[in-house]
C-alpha cells in the first residue's frame, strides 16, 4: 500500500476507489461496508470476484464520503488487518504518473497522448523515452517532454535501462508503458517493474509470440489477427493478459497489410489496457488478471 | 415476491439467488450483506448498480447457506422491509416454467430446445403453442408436448390468447417466449404477461420496427444487420431491450439472403435473453433494462 | 469521366484502377478483359457486381500495364462506347484531394490527420474548414493549412458555405468530409456535393436520427451503440450508407459516457469510408451503396 | 476434375460454379470469359485472386448457361489445356456428399443436420459415424443413418478407420467432416483424405494445440476464446485454417463455463466451414486457404 501524501484530497474532494485483495471467507462484504458505513460513505461501485484457482477475494469499490483519507484509512484499518488484505486506497480520477516507451512507431504513442488530452485517459506523462527521435514532434505537439537514447550495443542498452529506472524515481512514476518498445528488457529490469509495466505485443497471443508476429500470421493464414496488453516479464510475451482483440482478414492481405490493419487493435488495445490500470481496475490472481470492467 | 412452495429446497440446497431493488440510500449494502452473514450465508457472486435516471438501487446477490428459505427470509425481512425493498430469492439454477410460442421458423424453438436438452438453460417447457403445426415433430423429439391452433380471423386469434392465458395459468408459467411468434399480441394480453413476456425482432431496434425488417434493411443498404430480444409491451417493438447482437452483410446480399443470414443472430440473442432471465439476471428499471450478467 | 491532365502517370507508372457502371449484359467481362490484353495489361484485382435491384452491373479492377492513360482509354473506348459505361479510370493509390469539414471534436480529425500522415490514407488534404478555431494547433501540427468562420446565424451560415463552395473550386476539391462537423448543410449545398460528400453520423443508422443520439440511445436502452458513415444528401442522415460499425455497451453507461466510448467507432468508420473512397472501392446503386473492399 | 456422370444436369438446368487454378499469367480471364460467352454462358459471380506467395492465379466463376456440361467444358477445354488449370465444374446448390464422424458432442453434429434440413446447407449426409451412440436419436430425427462403433484400443480403432474408408467408398463421399470427433486420425487415414476432411479445434488456433485446449485457455487468462475450422493433416492442428471465430470472455468464467461458452463458436465456425467448401468457395494454396466468399 502506497500513501501518496501529495495527493490526499482536499476537504471538499470525497470520491475514493478501494481495492482489496485477501484470502477468501465468510463475512468480508460485511466488514468492508461496515467500515465503509462507518466513515459516512457511500458505495458507488463495486464489483467482487472470488478465484476458485488461488482461493482469494478481489475488491473493487467507489465510496463517496465526506471523510478525508486518514479518517476511512482509519475506519478500513480494523478490517484490513484483520484479513491481512492486500489493499490500495486512491482518489477516483487522479492521473497516474505513466513513462512513456517508445521506438519509431507512432500509432501506441499518438493513441495516448490523443486520449489523454482529451480527458478520456486518467494518466500523467512526465516523459516519452525513445530508442529513436522520430516521435519528437509528436509528444511536443502534446507538450510530453521527449528524450531519445540511441540502442545498437549491449553497452547503450544497459545505459537506456539505467534511464529507465531513473526517469521511474525522477517522475515517481506508477505505470510503465512500452508502445511498441521494440528492446526486450533484461530480467532484472522486468522484475524492478514487475506489475507496473503494460506491454503490447501485436498478435493474439499465445499465438505468435516473438519477432514478426504478422509475418507468422500470414504464413499460418489466420482470418483473424489481433493485440494482446499484457504485463512484462522476463519471460517473453508470457506475461498476465489484460486485454486482447481481433480483427477480420482474409487470404488477400499481404503480411505488410496486416501490419497496417493491426495497428488500430494495437492502440486501442494498449490504451483500453492503460486507462484500466489507471482507474484500479486490474489486479493480479497468479498468472492470470482480474478486470473489474 | 412469489413464493413457490412447492420448489422450496430440501435442507441439503443452499445456493440462493437474491434481487433486489430500491430507491437508493447509503447503508443498503452493509444492511443486506449483515442480514447474510446473521443467515451463516457466503457471498459467492454480487452485482449492483445505482440508476442516475431514477434514482433506484439495483443489487443481485449469490449467496451460499445452509439455511434453508424460512431462516433467509427471516434474516432478511427487516432490511427489505426497511427499505421497501422489490425482492425475489430464488434457487440457483431452479429451471424457469417457460411457455413457447411459435409459428413455423424453426430456428428459434430448435435453438432453446437443443440448449435446454444440453443443460445449458435452465428452463422447463411444459408446452410449445403455435399457429401452424409444422413444429410438432421438432418438438416431439425433445419430449416437448406441442400444441397448434390455426389463426385465420379475429375470432381465431381471440381464441389462440384464451389458450396463452390458459397456459399460464395450468402450467404457473413464469415467461412466456415469443420465438419468432408473428402475431401481434392484443393490448390485454401484454398487460396481463408485463414484464415476463419476451419476444425477439429480427432487426436492430430502433431500426426497421414491424413487418419485414430484412427486406427494410436491404433497401436501406445497411451493413449490419441485427437482432433485438425485448420485453413485448402494447407499444409494438418499443418494450425494454434485454440483448442485442449484428452480424456484418454486404451489397451482394438480397433481402432473402438477408433472412437467412440473420437467422443465427436471432436465435443466439433470444436464447441468450431467456437464459438471463431465468438466471435472475434481467432487471426493469423504467423503459431500460439492468443486465446483471 | 473527369481527365486529371496534371496527375497523368508517368511512363514508369503503370497501376490502374478502372470502375466501370453499366446495363447488365452477357459478354461485358469478355469486352473489357480484352481491351486490358490489348493494352498488354494483367488484371491484379477484379470485382464485379450485378445488381437485381436496378439490373447494373459493376466493376472494379486494378490493372498492370506498360501502357500510358491514352493508349488504355483508346483500347477501352469502343467497350464503354457500345455499353454507355460510366467509368473512370486512375492511378492506383493516388491521392484524392479531400477537404474536410469541422467544428469541436477533434477525434475525427485528428484520426485522419494521424492516417494520412501515416501513409495508410491516400488523401491530400489542401484545408481543414472549421466554424471554431479549436482544432487550429492540431492541423497545424500535421502541417494542414486550417481556417475557421463562425457560424452563429443565416448569414454567417451562408457565408460559410460559399465558402465551402469556393475551397472546392480553388482545390479542385474530389471530396467533402464531414468530420464530426456539426452544421446541417443547405439543400442547394447538398445538390452541389452530391456523391462526393461524406460525413459520420455518431448513430447506427436508421437508428437515432438527428440531434443527441447518444442521449436518444441512452434512454432506449440498446446494447450497441454504433457510428454510420453516408453520403450526404438534403434529407438528412438518410443518404447512402457506405460504413457502420457497432461496439457494445451495457446499463451502466451514461449517456455523456457513450459520448465518449463512441468517439473510436466514428473515427474509425469515417476513416474506413474515405479510405474506401479514395480507393474507388465505393459505387452508388440508388439507394445503396457497393462497396469493393 | 472429377466428373460426376449421375449427376450432369437435365437440360432445363443452367447454373454452374467452375473453380480453376493456375500459373498466372496475362490474358487468363479474357481467355475463360471468351470461353464462357462461346458456350452461351453470362458470369453472375466472380472472384479471383493472384498469390504473391506461390505465384498461383486462383478464381470462382458462377455462369448461367442454357449449355449442358459437355458443351461448356469443351469450350473450356482449350483454355484450362493451354494453362495446366487444376479446375472443377459443378452445379451451383448440388448437395455435396458429406459423411460426419462424431463422439458424444451433440452441438455441431445438431448445427450440421439442423441446417441441412433447413435448406441452409447444401450438402447431403449419407451417414453420422460415431465412436458413441449417444447421438443416435439425433441423427434418426432427421432421418441420417447413424452407426457407431467402439474405439477403445488400437486394434478397434484401426477398425473404425476401415469403416471410415469404406463409408467414404460407399458413398462416394466428397466432404469428411469431424464434428468434435474426439480420435486422432492415423497418418495414412489424413492422407486419403487429404484436402476433403474437416475439423473444429476448440481454440483460437496457433494457440493451445492438442488437448484440454478451453483449460489451457483458462490457465493462461486469455479474454477471447474460439474455435478453428481446417483440414486434416496428419501434422495435429497444423492443417490449412478455413475459418475462426472468437467470443469474450472474461475472468470470473472457468474452464468448465469456457466449454460451454465456446460451443457456439465451434459449431457456427464448422459450419460455415463445410457451407463455404460445399460451396467450391475454398480453395488451397499451399498452407493457406483461399476463400471466395
């Protein structure tokens, strides 16, 4: 559980979003509510899920309250210890601080910073960083500050994952994003980020993992092509699932067709995959995520 | 509420279904999940949803418990009365008294028989009515009793309703489905089967409301064509939609081809909407429908 | 037929697109297909149509050749002379010169923008046309010369559309895309864009025409929401229908959140229809449109 | 080219569907269409197609002609002779001889035999072959001979090998469809079938090959499922794809629920697999499948 002192909301501010993750039993519904009761809230959302697999209990809630954080910490703390719950109190719609990786393809990148300007995307960037210079423009045009390290040995790209975790505790940064990153990241790096990093990987996976996934497509004839958002790992393209689409095709498509026609799975996968995170809608049960839509 | 005496659940049942609705307030949560935990109940499934448009709370609830139907009720009564609560607590999976009616497609009645058969809906259908007699032997083979009435004239079509009514009443059915019934219900009988009685338009409502929808859809060129399962009101194609579903066409299809092709659309969204209702999943609030999915 | 002088290949460029429009008749394919081999031409793409609605035949092929504008014309002549063609005949991937239509909403634009840009949307864009100044920075950032003029009565509105009308003619404008632009256009406007004018209803046409079609399915109920693009034409959102697309939504959307969750299948289907359109992939049939994909 | 003497059209018959494929070349559609309109004959439907992978020229012909088979395929002889074409000619809607293998699944093999009946696909089934006998009733209600045979070690199913080959034999059969036949067939059964057996793998092919395909789904937290129609070759799960389709699905469903779920997708993907080949719209170029649709 993170307290982000910076970020405790005014008096006036009074909509919060609680998750919580514990051992499944008897009687937490009521405890939650009790306490939830207890600091004058509403409950606005919620959404529960007990996984048969692991034998936990997920949460998600949105209390209205006029209480400050300290006083529903407060009221929760009872409860919370009690069932030695996993839990993350945050206020509904603040803006998750989110680093930008990027290599030379726009259209990840473009979907963002689009969505985030227009309101529809709770997120912070704080930077776009780049094995490459060509999407300069494209975060200034958005007033995303932009920095580009050039990757072609292994020397420069132990120096851009050094940034990497630079720019994380510079910016404070909650969420990691690889846009169509091309650089697979060392195991080490996987593990600093573990549940914090969203990658997009341009096929149906488990279908196609690894290098040129619409080239494999074309030569497996698929008619359909799609997108997978998962989290990172340092096992390649194994990572939890957070969300998938496809998308029609028929014999006549090139493998460079394809690679046009996946970008819109591409894009609105990645940042359907990001403003879920965002909005503490995505909570992990092993190898698989909870998406609490 | 209706109480079903008769399928009251041996002291060995114990999972229950509870809906619920009321003007919205802050506590209800906490006073229904209370009212569980005092009845020894697990919460194993829990949906709700507060309605900005009328200021209604809606909540579906799974519950667990070795109590049987009087320890519940009790449990629960002085919260539902409380808050003048619209409930109904069922038996998890207790097959719904389902009343087909029918004119000659087959698609429809063969897609809930085949489910029904498979395990896959939770119905029982004492009876398939229709006006034509061409389904018998489809029903016949799934030990389903069949009945048909020719209606040529009003008087005709008077007498088919008496039948309905009398149906209803013979076998206490619970929903009545109108599985491409192409009858227009009198302005009496919808009253007397509000709310349980759906039927499925073969178009994407609002679009193409009445007689041939296909034929409407060709000449208006659209590409996609749909289905519409809804609650038959007087007010015809105009009751609460429960599912919808589209399946893409193109200019090279005719009107006639367009039927066929719709076929499945409308078989899956009718099949789908009865299957939710007989879960407890369909709830009205005004002219819109809360799908507890 | 329109002669592009300025845009006639050089002799190194050699990939056509023919459309063709004629009465239905035995022996059409026979006729053309022999003109392309006296053209020394090779077919790489062949589509056809006859329609039984109005008993036209259509076609679509895409032609390699050595073989200049004038040697391909004079081998086609006498089969298009004989069969009272309407025909046209351009470069494969050329670009249309587009103008396009705004106000507020940036999602449109920006996708367009983004797309040309891109290289997946063979359009040159010589003016965005907008009655706010809001979009102004994005066009600029994309390098598209922009212009706004307030529409706040008859005569402004007027003024707009001579406007318009002038833009068409300096540019020599082959479309007219209405992206998300919020101004009824006057039927003489109409008249004078007619079959090159497209624009983005944010509805699944028939449904919900007019004003406010989120709201209007909001209180409907549906289950899908959808965008159509059409022709424009003085009656409104009743012109031929060249794209739809659907994405589903449930209860708990507000009408201002269906507001938001639409904006990516209006993007994407007026994007899919310009596209189609620059492409000489979209035939009019009366009311309908065929659609070469 | 098979020719199928019993079945050459009586005179008053004039619709037939050639397929053809080939080196390709200049001048090939000029030369078919010549040969069509020297045997009479107008194109109502066509499609074609060049890979770039093979270098083949693949194209579907629909022709109305008052000329018998043997007028037209002698003045097709030329032509297909000239070019080395691999070509078929057959009556458009002449119903395909199908045999169906089956195990205890009742949805496809009910999908299958419902829309025969139903006029929706044109194949005739001489026989259900099954290693169970639960799909007896099925069968004999819509009046297909049903056999089933124990297969329980290698000697007994290498006797249902026999009797599949001898039902082929029997029945002169076209079309071998596996309709969730739960056997793997021996190399040498999938060569004699080769290119004329088709199954339904109940997963999103390249992804969870083999067995348990919805659990393996279940264990990796996929949020679509689906269902692949391909032929049969003895390298399992690898043949050409001839269709896929995918549903949602999410979280909270198990592997078990995934089954369930997943049923629909199988049978309308199998389905629509053996309608389109039925159809002579699939045609194989190489590992890929071309499909006329």
């Amino acid at each position: 559980m993170e307290f982000d002192a910076a970020l405790t909301p005014p008096a006036t501010q009074h909509h919060w979003v609680l998750t919580l993750i514990c051992v499944d039993g008897p009687g937490i519904v009521h405890a939650i509510s009790g306490a939830v009761v207890a600091a004058g809230g509403n409950i606005t959302e919620s959404q529960q899920f007990t996984s048969h697999d692991t034998g936990r209990f997920f949460m998600r809630l949105q209390i209205e309250t006029h209480a400050g954080r300290d006083e529903l910490e407060a009221a929760l703390a009872p409860v919370v210890e009690k069932h030695s719950m996993d839990w993350r109190l945050d206020v509904v719609g603040r803006p998750l601080r989110t680093l930008v990786l990027a290599s030379t393809a726009a259209h990840c990148v473009n979907d963002l910073l689009f969505r985030q300007r227009a309101g529809q995307l709770p997120v912070h960037i704080p930077l776009v960083l780049s094995n490459h210079g060509s999407l300069r423009d494209l975060a200034g045009f958005y007033g995303v500050p932009f920095e580009s390290l050039p990757v072609v040995d292994a020397a420069s790209k132990a120096a851009f994952e050094v940034r990497i975790l630079r720019a994380v505790e510079e910016h404070d940064v909650e969420l990691v994003v690889l846009a169509r990153y091309m650089q697979i990241l060392s195991p080490e790096l996987c593990e600093a980020l573990a549940g914090r990093a969203i990658n997009i990987h341009h096929s149906f996976l488990p279908g196609f993992k690894g290098a040129n996934p619409y080239k494999q497509a074309h030569a497996r004839g698929v008619k359909l092509i799609g997108a997978t958002a998962h989290f990172v790992t340092s096992d390649l393209d194994e990572g939890p699932i957070i969300e998938q689409n496809v998308v029609r095709v028929d014999h006549s498509r090139s493998a460079s067709e394809l690679v046009a026609i996946g970008q819109d799975e591409e894009s609105r996968t990645l940042t359907q995959a990001v403003k879920w995170f965002a909005e503490d809608r995505v909570l992990l049960d092993g190898a698989r995520t909870i998406i609490f839509r």
